[in-house]
C-alpha cells in the first residue's frame, strides 16, 4: 500500500510518498508567496495553497506510478480560508503572526477568564488564536463576514479541495480559542459569549478519520485512477509527534522556523497551569489523548536573520556557519526573541538581547551564543513541564534545523539527555502517512502504525564535560527576561 502525506506550511508544502513500513518512496515540493500588506500584515493566497497543494500531489502521485491508496495533509495551525455558499473562496488566511482582530479581541477578552479559556479549550488567552481573525471580520469587513458559509481551517480547507467534504480535526479545532477540548465539540457557551455563528464551522472529526475519496474529475484531471480515500489530518506540531513514533519519554523536536517540543500527555493539562504558564494542551486522535505545546515562535527565523546579517559574502550561509562553530561553549548570554517569545512566558514585546561580547568577540562565537540561547530557551521550558512531570528523557529533532549537527550537540549538552534524527526527514508528511496507514486498515492503531513506521537514524549523546558549566548558564538565563524587559519596552517605543 501507499500512502501520500501533504505538509502544509507557512511557505510552501511539500508530498511525500510512503509504503505501509515507512519506507519512503518519493516526493515534490512547491514554494509560494507570502503577501505583505504595507502595515506589515502577512497573508497568503488561498488560491495559490491550493494550486500548489494540486502540484504536489500530483507529481508525487506521477512518480509512485498513480498507485496511491490514501492520503492525508497536516497544516500550520490558527488560519483559516473563509468561503461562501458556492464554495468560493471569499477570505485569504490571515497568519497568526499578524495583529490584525487584536482590538476586537481585547474587547472579547472582558467576557472571559483565562482560566475558562484553559478550562475549556486547553489554551492560555492569546490574541493569536482564530478568534481575533474572525471578529476582525464581523466588525471591521461585514461586506465578507456577510457572505460566509464555512470558516475552514486549513487542514479542513486542504480535505474539501481533494474530496468535496469538510471535516475539522480536534487539534486543528483546539487552535480557534472556542473548541472545548474535553467533550471534542465546539463549545456552545464560548460560541454564545462571543457572538459566532456555529454554522460556520464544520464538524469535528478525529485525525484517521477517512472522510471521502479523491473528486473524480480531480482524479480525471490529474490522470489518476482509482479511488484514493481522503483522511483527516490536523495541526502540524501534533501530527509531527505522532510521525516521530510515539515512543514513550521521547519528545518530538520541531526545528523550523519556530522549535516546538511537544510531548505527549495522558490527561489534558491542569487549567490553571496553562493559563500562567502559557503552554496548550492540544487533543490528539481520540478523547482522551493529549499533546502540549512549549515553543519559540522565532528560533530558526533567528539562525537565518543572523547568517543574513553577518555573513560576508553570498558563501556564508547557515552551513558555512556550522563549520565553524568554537567547540567550547561561550559565555555570552543571548534572549533568543526577534519578534516576542513563545512559552512560558508570551511576552509579545520580548526582543533579542546579547550581553557578554567583547573586543575578542568573532561573529562565530556569537552564532553558538545564540544556538546555546535557543538551547537554554528549550532548558527553561522543559524545566516548567516537569512541574507537571512532563519529564522529556530524549529528543527527536526533525525539520530543517535537525540538519545542523552543531545545534544538535549544543542540544544535547544543555540539556543532558540524547537527541535523535529520524531516517524520514519529514515527520509531519510521515505523521500523515501514519494516519493513513491506520485508516486503510493496514494497522490496528495509530500507535501500532507509528510504532512500526517511525525509525531513528542517529542519536548523540551530551558531553557531560560542560554539564556544570551549562547549569549556571542556565540558572543565569532564567533571569535574563525579568533583567531585560524594559529595554525590550523601551525599543517597541512602550517603555
């Protein structure tokens, strides 16, 4: 059997072809544009997702000789495609990013408490959820709003497009801030507070979920014969975990252009946990099964702003940089937040911060600092976990970031315990692969599928040589925030 799994990103998508025992049999990407309004609002064109989205799976399904038994696409989270009666797309996703609804949320914000909101949607109160997007329509753009039969997701949108049907995974579902995690359905009382339209919404389904097979006059289109089932994917963070096998005390590890770690938990998180400290509980395949969230909205973004800022010329890229990274580690202590930090602290004016350079300082010693900050930054976050006993006892690092064997080791040293790769580069098409493996029947269980179909490729070990030094680092990043705050503020002009 084969099985195609779409990753959907920010910036572009790719399709990966699998067998049912992992093996990866071939793939395509596309990149496409992201729009960039004059006030700095970043959107992307629900259109060109699509046709890229076609492309893909189409040349992926051309080189694996159309024999194609399901497929499945995960996405980033919090966007949504907005369409009408006809089935038009009358609303581009808006990334999570943007600022836009921030105002219409804030006013939203007064009918609740960050508790319920952890209570019942496993998310600490955030203005970059779904709902500030959709109330900026209703208030600011009627003339759409208006219009709107389906608010999709865009895992939902991705499904619709290839089989016709909608369906929203519960992951998916967690990210709009009005999706009751526990009983896995909108939540009428959130609904009702805040003014939305439940019809607007498709049904929830969990990822596995075969919703209906490839459109015919797609599949005529695209020279494909046969009947490909479509399945629910969900959000990339958790699809990602499951892609990495689901291997007990391990930790998924996604190095892109923000790193997230993301565990996998017995039990939805205590509400008032997530409400101070700011880490989701997201649901997985089935009630009851739950991931969390702890992140860096700007870590790989930091890797590639630094090796455009310093480099000397075109040749010093990020691989350049990791060639020449000093084997000891330094003391110069970096904030690693170009534009706000994730968790644990959701300080949306946190900016980089460097202390510690001198004279002697090469612009190699400040790319480790700031690899050894991004590091601290993960330390500080699996230290807040294990106040839940999350205990994180090894790492699988996927992604584009995995690829640097410096970051890996730096990785591994500060926080003493190994760091994997996988044989698959890409989990999140792996992950989907996965889903669909389990849909079709080829496996008892997602588990089982993951299990059998996820294999790691090297694992490093830490170097318990800078163990000490590592831990007065860290005891000394933990203070870094509070230390630097109001320069932060003094820089946004807020100070």
């Amino acid at each position: 059997m084969l099985f195609c799994g779409i990753d959907v990103g920010t910036t572009g998508v790719k399709a990966q072809v699998f067998d049912e025992t992992g093996n990866h049999i071939t793939g395509a990407y596309r990149a496409y544009t992201m729009r960039v309004a004059p006030d700095g609002t970043r959107m992307l064109e629900a259109r060109e997702l699509w046709d890229k989205t076609r492309e893909v799976f189409a040349e992926a399904s051309a080189k694996a000789g159309g024999k194609l038994d399901a497929l499945c696409a995960d996405s980033f989270g919090e966007a949504f495609v907005a369409v009408n009666a006809a089935g038009e797309v009358i609303c581009d996703p808006m990334l999570f990013t943007d600022r836009w609804g921030e105002k219409e949320y804030f006013e939203a914000e007064k009918k609740t408490s960050a508790r319920e909101i952890a209570e019942i949607c496993g998310l600490p109160l955030s203005p970059s959820y779904t709902l500030s997007k959709v109330l900026y329509l209703r208030e600011q753009r009627p003339d759409i709003y208006e219009k709107i039969d389906k608010i999709l997701m865009i895992q939902d949108f991705i499904g619709y497009m290839f089989c016709g049907q909608q369906a929203v995974d519960y992951s998916a579902a967690c990210r709009t801030m009005f999706f009751d995690v526990r009983q896995a359905r909108w939540s009428d009382t959130l609904i009702e507070k805040f003014g939305l339209d439940r019809r607007h919404y498709s049904d929830p389904a969990p990822m596995g979920t075969v919703i209906g097979t490839l459109r015919k006059e797609l599949a005529r289109e695209l020279g494909i014969a046969g009947e490909i089932k479509v399945v629910v994917g969900g959000h990339d963070q958790p699809v990602n975990a499951i892609g990495a096998g689901l291997r007990d005390g391990y930790a998924v590890c996604s190095m892109g252009t923000s790193e997230c770690i993301t565990p996998i938990t017995g039990a939805l998180l205590p509400a008032d946990f997530i409400a101070q400290r700011g880490i989701p509980s997201e649901p997985l395949w089935e009630k009851g099964k739950f991931c969390c969230l702890a992140y860096n909205q700007t870590s790989g973004l930091l890797v590639q702003w630094f090796a455009n800022t310093f480099s000397g010329d075109p040749g010093e890229s990020i691989a350049f940089f990791d060639q020449q990274v000093p084997p000891a580690p330094t003391k110069i202590m970096v904030q690693p937040y170009l534009m706000g930090s994730g968790t644990p602290y959701m300080d949306s004016g946190a900016r980089l911060a460097i202390t510690g350079m001198d004279y002697g300082t090469t612009k190699f010693d400040l790319y480790r600092a700031i690899l050894e900050g991004l590091v601290l930054d993960q330390r500080l976050n699996m230290a807040v976990l294990a106040e839940q006993k999350v205990a994180v006892q090894h790492l699988i690092a996927v992604g584009g970031g995995s690829k640097s064997r410096p970051w890996l080791q730096i990785k591994a040293d500060i926080l003493q315990i190994p760091v994997s790769t996988l044989k698959v580069k890409e989990a999140g098409a792996l992950g989907c692969a996965i889903l669909c493996a389990a849909a079709a029947g080829a496996y008892g269980s997602v588990a089982e599928a993951a299990c059998t179909m996820s294999s790691i490729n090297e694992t490093i070990e830490p170097d318990n040589k800078h163990r000490d030094f590592y831990s007065e680092k860290f005891d000394l990043y933990r203070r870094l925030h509070d230390h630097v705050r109001e320069e932060s503020a003094f820089a946004l002009g807020t100070g």
